[in-house]
C-alpha cells in the first residue's frame, strides 16, 4: 500500500499531487512491537511458551475448571497479529504466576501415571515458567506491552489528530530510551522478588521435604552400614589406634549376634586381623582401599586362612543388597514368562528361565559371596 513506485500510493499521487499518504498509526505500533517480539530467538521463545500454556489447560473442561479454582484472571491465548494485544496474557501470568504453577502442579499429580506425554511436557513447562530467565522476560515484556497498549487504545479514539499522535509517540519513544538505559535493572529486581516468591513457597518447601525424608528413608540403611564402619575402607582401621579398632571389632561382634548368642565372628579376633592388615597395608604402601579391593587383595594372595573374621565380616557386608530392584524386575519377568498359555510348563524349566534372565545380577551376589 505504500510503495512509492508502483503501489497504490505512487497511482493517487499520480493522479493527484495533493493527496497524502497518512499510514495506519495503530498498524505501525503493532508492526514496532512485531519487530521487536522477533529481535531474537529468546524472545520469539517467550511467546511460545505463553501459547504452550494456555493450550494445556484449554485442552480440556477439566483442566480449565482447575485453573478457574487457582486463578482470578484466567490464561488468554495470543492474537495472531494484534501483538500489543498480547498485553492480556501476558498479565494474566505477570500476576498469577504462583496460582499457574500450583494448578499445573494439580493437573500433574491428575495424570501421573494415566499420560505419561502430558505429564513431561507438564513438567517441562513448570521448570520454564519458574527460571528467573523466564521471570525477567515477563516483566520486560509486561512494562513494554502495557506502555504500547495503552497509546493503541488513545489512537483508535475519532477525536484525536495527527499532532496528539505524534505527541504520543514522542513520548512513548521518550519511556522506552529511559527503559533502554535503567529498565533491566528494575526487571530483574522485579523479577527477584518474584522469584523469592516461589523461592519461599516453592523452592524451600521442596527442599526441606526431600531432605527430611531423605534422612528418615535411610535411617534403617545407615543403622545397618554403621557397625561395618570397621571394615568398609582401609583408612577406617589404619589410622586408628589398637583400643580403638577393638572397640569397633566388638561392636561389629554384637551386631552379628544372633538369638542364641554365637555370632558370625569374634570381635578380638578380628582387631588382631586388623592390627595385622594395617602393618601389611602400610608396608605396601597401599591406601584407601575399599572392602571389595581388600577382599580380593587377601583372596589372590591365598591369606583367607589367616584372616578368617575379617573375610566372614566383607562377605556378609559386601552381599548385603543395595536395592531390590534386580529381585523386582525378576518377578516382574515371570509374567512374561509363565503365561496362560504355558500352563504345562514345569517347575525346573520356569526356574531355568528366571535364572536366564537374572543371570547377571546372580552370578555378581555369588562370586562375592564364594570369595
């Protein structure tokens, strides 16, 4: 429309030298804010995830009903060409981004387990919305938007002529030098409070959970890898003194004993194999050795016979399990295997088969323990 050569405003003028071009002052508004949305990746990126959002909770009634239940002003999806009228969604996260994040979170706990692809991008959209990169770009966009929204609304007035528009735009190019220079600063402090925000009521919360369970989940591991402190590197007893190391070994004693009071080794016994290791490990030179390196050191060389205890007390140690998982998969594997269909299948055969399939995992426990 306005090109000067061949375009409709090069055929008036033509025809009539005293016409005027007068663009669309809203559409050049809208184009500067276009022009600046597509400056760079980061900032066509932002908009993306604000239509990402409002697309998962606009997928169903139900997930919309829960955002409603969390939020004052729900999500708005973005216009295709109005972009200072994208001034509503992005107010409608600019204020409620802690109200957004717990409605996820519900629809999240919702579909755990029933869809596994809404509830990664889920979670993929809650780690975006809640990096502080995402926090300073809301606030930028934000304090931009609402100062261009506002003039747009002013230009679509009949009364107003070309001298107040030019004011206006004047003066809108007057913020935005005086946003260029100081503005980032106030976002990102902006942004940090924000940030705190969720740092109290997310972050913190978060992290006391997982480390209050962390120690109440693992107090019956550590309760039973304490007494074999002794044992499970050879710092533990070298750089301890004799009554110490007997002190440790009969721990280890009373820690084994069972309900008819004879236990797997014998505490004294085993500080004189340990005052012995020591002087060995000190005149090889070799330091920092883990019960497994010990164990296999003591098997190589042929010295299980003269340090009975110490091997009794690394097998049991080193056979203790991990994790049940191996166990759990091997079960699980037996649906698989033993099948209606295979009803005649017989006992040795389906053990032959579990043992197949869990060969790894069993031959490790085994060459640990034979040892």
């Amino acid at each position: 429309m306005k090109g000067k050569n061949s375009d409709v405003q090069a055929r008036i003028l033509k025809d009539n030298r005293r016409a005027f071009f007068v663009s669309c002052s809203r559409h050049n508004l809208n184009l500067v804010v276009s022009d600046a949305a597509h400056s760079s990746v980061t900032a066509e990126l932002f908009f993306g995830v604000l239509q990402k959002l409002f697309a998962v909770f606009a997928a169903s009634t139900q997930r919309w009903q829960i955002l409603k239940k969390h939020v004052n002003i729900s999500v708005k999806s973005l216009p295709e060409t109005r972009w200072e009228g994208k001034i509503n969604a992005v107010k409608a996260i600019r204020f409620q981004i802690t109200e957004i994040r717990e409605a996820l979170r519900e629809i999240r706990r919702i579909s755990q387990g029933k869809d596994a692809k809404l509830t990664a991008e889920l979670r993929g959209i809650s780690f975006e919305i809640e990096s502080l990169s995402f926090l300073i770009r809301l606030v930028v966009w934000y304090d931009i938007l609402q100062v261009i929204n506002k003039i747009s609304k002013v230009l679509q007035s009949p009364q107003v002529d070309l001298h107040t528009t030019m004011n206006m735009i004047d003066g809108a190019l007057f913020q935005l030098q005086a946003f260029r220079e100081s503005g980032f600063a106030k976002c990102v402090a902006t942004a940090k409070e924000m940030a705190e925000q969720l740092e109290i009521e997310f972050f913190n919360k978060l992290c006391d959970i997982a480390i209050s369970s962390l120690r109440e989940r693992f107090v019956t591991t550590k309760d039973v890898c304490k007494p074999f402190s002794i044992i499970q590197n050879s710092n533990n007893f070298v750089l301890l003194d004799r009554s110490q190391i007997l002190n440790k070994s009969q721990t280890l004693e009373n820690f084994l004993r069972g309900e008819d009071g004879n236990s797997d080794i014998d505490g004294g016994e085993l500080a004189e194999e340990l005052e012995s290791l020591k002087g060995y490990f000190l005149t090889s030179k070799m330091a920092n050795l883990s019960a497994f390196m010990m164990l296999s050191h003591i098997i190589t060389r042929s010295l299980d016979e003269i340090y009975p205890n110490f091997i009794m007390a690394s097998r049991i140690f080193l056979t203790l399990p991990v994790t049940s998982a191996s166990g759990e998969r091997t079960f699980s594997k037996l649906k698989l295997i033993k099948t209606y269909l295979r009803s005649t299948m017989c006992q040795d055969r389906l053990n032959g088969l579990a043992v197949l399939r869990g060969r790894v995992n069993v031959c490790r426990a085994i060459r640990v323990y034979d040892y």
